[in-house]
C-alpha cells in the first residue's frame, strides 16, 4: 500500500529536516554563525545561538507536525491488479 503524497507534505518533511539540522548544528558547533558569515552579532556570550536554537526547535516540531497531519491526510492507494 502506498499514499498518495501531495507536494505540501514534501514542503513541510523538508523544511522540517532543514531546521532540525540547524538545531543539531547550533547545538554542537556554537561558532558557526561567526565562522560562516564573518560577524559576531552577540559578542561571544551565545544569546544569538540560544535564540536560533528555540526558533529551530519550534520550527522542527510544528513543520512535522504538519507533515504528519498531511501523512495523515492523505488517501491510501491500493495496489492494482493489472
């Protein structure tokens, strides 16, 4: 059996998959912002990776959220005989 997928749920499986390898990626490699775009914008104390860590996470949770809804949603195909 297989689902019939729209591209919205392909939107949201990846934008999920995005933010949450931004997560992981601020989580274990805190200097990347300054190294990637050669600016300091906190000054070293971290409130800034903080910051994108918390919008990441809410941004992972309600892009899977919503990509399991439309896995959810969408209508099961079955398999024909030809």
């Amino acid at each position: 059996m297989r689902r019939h997928l729209r591209a919205r749920f392909w939107v949201e499986a990846c934008l999920a998959a995005v933010s949450g390898v931004f997560l992981i990626l601020t989580l274990l490699w805190k200097d990347w912002i300054e190294i990637v775009f050669g600016v300091d914008p906190d000054h070293h104390n971290g409130s800034v990776e903080w910051l994108i860590v918390a919008v990441s996470l809410v941004v992972t949770v309600v892009f899977f959220v919503l990509a399991r809804l439309e896995w959810r949603r969408a209508p099961v195909l079955q398999s024909g005989h030809a």
